[in-house]
C-alpha cells in the first residue's frame, strides 16, 4: 500500500511541480551563483590588469629622469669627443707644419730671395697651408657637431611624432569605450 501512496504523490501533478520548481529554484541559484563568481573573478582580473599597468607606468617614469640623464650625457660625450679629435687633428697638423717651416725657412731662405720663381711660397707658404688646415678642421668640427644637433633634433621629432600617436591612441579608445557604453 506505501507503494501505491507513494505512486500516487509522485503521480500526482501538484507534487511534481513542487519538485520542479525546487529543483529550477536551486538550479537558478546555483547559476546565479556562478554568474556572479565569473563576473568577480573578471573584475579581479581587470583590477589585477590596471593595478600591473600602473606599476609599469610608475617604474617607466622613474626610468625617464635615467634616460634624459643618458641623452644628455650622451651629447655630451659626443660633443668633447669630436672636440678631442678637432685638437688632435690640430696637433698633427702644427708638427707637420712645424716641420714643413723649418724645412723652407732654413738655410734655403737666403738663396730662395733671389729666385722670382719663388713667389709660390707666398702662396704655399706654412701660414696658408695652416689657414687651409685651420678652416677644414673648423668646417669638420661645425659639420660634427650639426650631424649629432641633427641626430637629436631627429630623435626628438620621432620623440614627438609617437607621442601624437599615442594621444590620438587615446582619443581613439575613449569614443570606443563611449560607444560601447552608449550601446548597452
């Protein structure tokens, strides 16, 4: 007779909606459940995410006060390097000279008087050949020095060339993030 009885409450119809709806109660819940651990578990992410940016945003401005120090110490390495070799050129250039004087200006200088042929000293005589060498050293000394103003003014233009990338970057992601909201 249990049997029967416990037929007839399970066949009966009340009972069965009773347990459906029991069980689409706790199912419901427990997907509930889980929807609100998956949307936590995304909002840790994405907080975990700007927490590490900032970090790196942080350490990068740090990294900047070092980088401007290295720029800086690198024109100037560049600038005294190029001045090292102006005035060892220069040195060079005064023992030749020095050299090529004492070789004209010797014992030679009374005989060469008399010779109008020697009027080409003038001309090529050590003060203009040290003129000559004076005024190439200072066009490769002004052409260094412009070289590595060009190479900087280069990187500072690439400088701020991806800077304006990176604010129309900006730009770019706030209308698409506005849109998104607009969307919903």
């Amino acid at each position: 007779m249990k049997d029967s009885d416990d037929n007839k409450r399970n066949s009966n119809p009340e009972n069965k909606i009773g347990k459906d709806n029991d069980y689409n109660l706790q199912n419901s819940n427990t997907q509930n459940e889980r929807i609100r651990q998956s949307e936590r578990a995304v909002e840790r992410t994405l907080e975990d995410t700007r927490s590490n940016i900032n970090r790196v945003t942080n350490e990068a401005r740090r990294e900047v006060s070092k980088s401007t120090e290295k720029m800086k110490q690198y024109q100037e390495d560049s600038i005294n390097i190029i001045n090292n070799i102006a005035n060892n050129y220069i040195e060079s250039q005064k023992e030749l000279f020095t050299s090529f004087s004492d070789s004209i200006t010797g014992n030679n200088t009374n005989r060469l008087r008399n010779y109008p042929q020697a009027s080409w000293l003038n001309y090529y005589s050590p003060e203009r050949f040290a003129q000559i060498y004076g005024e190439n050293v200072n066009t490769f000394t002004n052409s260094m020095i412009r070289y590595g103003n060009l190479l900087n003014n280069l990187t500072i233009s690439n400088m701020n060339y991806f800077k304006s990338f990176l604010q129309q970057m900006e730009l770019y992601s706030k209308e698409f993030s506005e849109t998104q909201e607009g969307q919903r």
